[in-house]
C-alpha cells in the first residue's frame, strides 16, 4: 500500500499531472515544459525531479523528458477513477457493485461521454439512436416502453438486428418476442446500436431512474456491447 | 482542467496510508470513530481528521448511529485502484515490459492480477508450469513464444486424459512433429 499510497501522491498534483499528460503527446526539455505550461524553471525542474523520482517519466540523453512504460500505464490506469471523480454525485447514488468486475474495472472506457438527467430529453435521444441504427440495437431496461416499439418494428422490418433485455413480467408485442431475453434483475440499462450507446447504472432507491450517459465513442460502444453480450448470455429466450 | 481538479483531489485524499487503511476497515465494517482510533492505533483527533477528510469528499458518510461507513463512490473508487496497486507494488517490472500493444479492455482490467507472485527465475517458472499441467483436469489454455520441449510429453498425457488443451504460436514455432498437438 505504501507504493500506491506515494504514486497517488505524486499524481495528486495538478501541476504534474498536467506536465505528464503534455509529455505523453511529445517529450520536452525542461525550458519547453516550462514555457507551454507558464510555470517558473524552478517549479518545473522541482516536478520533473519528483516525477523522475518514482519513475514516472525518465529524463533522455538529449535532455529531453518523457513517460516511462510504466508512467504512461499509469496514467492508462487513471481512466475509471477520472470518470466517477467527474460524476461523484452520481456514483454516490447509483450502484456499480452487482456489475461484474470485468467491467466495473473497465469503467474507465465511459468517460468520453455526456450524462443526460432529464428524462424527457433522455426519450429524445433514445429515439433518435433507434432512428440511426443500420446494423444492430441491443437493449436491455427495466421496461421496453411503448413508445419506442414502432420504431424499433420499423428496424427489424428493415433487417436491423433487435436483441431485448428485460425483466420477466412486462408485456411485449408477439412480432418481436423471438428478439426478446428475460432477466429477473436487471442491473444496468443499455441502449447500443452500431452508432452510438447509453448507459444508465441501478439508482439505490430501487426505483427506476431514467437518466444515463450517451456517447458515439467506439470504446464506450464497445463497452456497452460486452456488458450487453454478458447479460444476452445469462438471460432466458422466450 | 475542472476534469483534472476533481481527480487531483480524490487522488490525494487516498495519497495518506492512514486514510486508506481507515477506507478498508471500513469497508470490513461500519464502526464508530473510537473504534477507528483503537483498531488502527491513532489518537482520536487523528482519527477524526481524517474522517473528517473522507466525508468531505464523500468517500464516507456518517449513520445516525454514528457509525461510518464507505459510501457507494467510496467503495467503487477503491475498487478502481486496483490496477494502480498492482503497477506499483510490481514497478521495476512494468517499467520494462511493454502492455499498451495488449487490447485496452485488457490494460483496464490489470488490477485482476494483483493477487499473484512474481517469479523471477526461469527455471522456477518452468518447473512451476509443469506442476501447472499435470494438475488441469478440464483445460490448459496456451499462448507462448515457444512450447518448451520437456512439456510436449506431459501435455500429450493431459489430452488422452480428456483435457482441452488450446495452444497459440508464432508461425515461424515448429511444433513437435510427433505430438497430437497440431
């Protein structure tokens, strides 16, 4: 723990954190650093010193300084706890736990994204994913929601390739129950076509939440995909 | 840079081991701030502080009890330092082997492999993969520059037993003429 405890020391500064991220995109002597990050020589040389120091970045022959393999995993790493730190009011209400770690730990993957709160909006763009699906659409809710059945209808009609995730109880029309899973808890909303996704996790509450984060984003997409994939395997056919 | 702020500032609230070792009883169990002070050995004061510290960032809440328990970002943002645990504890190692070629799905699950042992020595590992086959009974699953000869014949034995064995090679790897391994 004590090794974690000072690598999350030495990234705990913005100031270094900023000259690892401009170091990952080209490596810089120690007067460039400083001029692109308007920070004195002696700040700079303080940080690079600390970062050499537990081998996050390495200085080079020429005097340049760049990440280490292990720096540049590090900052790699750095991925899932950005994106809750990014929405800690939302992962202080909503549950990740009862996700499989293969993809808690991958949470990372959904940080190029945007959170939508409101539900109505949410339903506009839920409709306009359908709208612009060509290959596929995965679901998988709480509910399959009357409104968006035409469309998805209309999808399957054309040959997109439907799959549903829900709960065993709801009412769903008879074309498309051979598209149809069932799941008795369903832990995490998903909506994925080959587009774009959304993702919403379990409100603690227990009572459903319709907001989620959206995203065209291929590793967000991905993610989404292998989540769906995960539960597609676990859920009853009709 | 907001972005950067928020993570800056959950970073170092989980830099001090003392905090930390505060997040993982608590994540054992919700206790009251005396028994944190006893269980973890620090004064009161320090004990507080640090509460003080996590609740403010919402790593932990208060009960009406007065217990504290790891609120659910609390519990999810130390799940998510597992791979950070794992590349520090081993950093001598990622410090001169390469992992940003595997798929990022991959690299994001490293923390997976943080209850392992590190072996050093060749022919350890190698005397360690040979106990490894001979105790599969449902599948050995290889991938590997090369199929270490002393190992074609015990495979050979795991596969008339039964198990599954899946080998991946570089094209240029003759395999053993003779091993039902092809």
């Amino acid at each position: 723990m004590e090794a974690l405890c000072d690598l999350l020391f030495e990234l705990s500064s913005s100031e270094r954190m900023n000259i690892m991220q401009s170091l990952l995109q080209e490596s810089l002597k120690l007067s460039h650093v400083s001029q692109k990050l308007d920070m004195t020589v002696t700040e700079v040389s303080r940080h690079l010193q600390r970062l050499s120091d537990v081998q996050l970045i390495h200085k080079e022959v020429d005097g340049r300084f760049s990440p280490t393999k292990y720096g540049e995993l590090a900052i790699m790493l750095l991925s899932s706890l950005t994106f809750i730190s990014e929405n800690r009011q939302y992962f202080l209400q909503h549950d990740v736990s009862n996700l499989p770690y293969e993809f808690s730990n991958r949470l990372g993957e959904l940080v190029s994204s945007t959170y939508e709160i409101d539900t109505i909006r949410l339903l506009d763009r839920v409709f306009k994913i359908l709208e612009e699906a060509d290959e596929y659409i995965w679901a998988q809710s709480y509910q399959l929601s009357p409104q968006t059945v035409p469309p998805i209808q209309r999808k399957v009609e054309n040959e997109v390739e439907f799959r549903g995730i829900y709960p065993k109880d709801i009412v769903i029309p008879s074309d498309l129950e051979h598209h149809i899973r069932f799941l008795d808890n369903i832990e995490i909303r998903i909506l994925v076509t080959d587009k774009e996704a959304m993702a919403g996790f379990k409100h603690q509450s227990e009572q459903p939440r319709y907001t989620g984060f959206f995203s065209k984003d291929s590793k967000f997409i991905k993610w989404c995909k292998d989540v769906h994939q995960y539960y597609w395997q676990q859920a009853r056919a009709h | 840079m907001k972005r950067m702020e928020h993570l800056c500032d959950l970073l170092f609230e989980l830099s001090s081991s003392e905090r930390m070792n505060i997040m993982l009883s608590l994540l054992q169990e919700r206790l009251k701030l005396s028994h944190v002070s006893q269980r973890l050995d620090m004064t009161v004061t320090e004990a507080s502080r640090h509460l003080q510290r996590l609740s403010n960032i919402q790593l932990v809440s208060k009960d009406v009890d007065g217990t504290f328990s790891p609120t659910l970002f609390g519990e999810l943002a130390v799940s998510l330092l597992s791979g950070l645990d794992f590349i520090s504890e081993n950093r001598q190692y990622f410090l001169e082997h390469i992992v940003s070629n595997l798929q990022y799905g991959f690299v994001n699950r490293l923390g997976e492999l943080s209850s392992s042992t590190y072996e050093i020595d060749t022919v350890k590992v190698l005397a360690h993969c040979t106990e490894i086959f001979k105790k599969a009974e449902d599948y050995i699953w290889v991938q590997s520059h090369l199929l270490f000869p002393d190992h074609v014949p015990i495979i050979e034995d795991r596969i008339k037993n039964g198990v599954d064995f899946r080998g991946i090679f570089p094209e240029y790897f003759d395999l053993p003429a003779r091993a039902g391994l092809s």
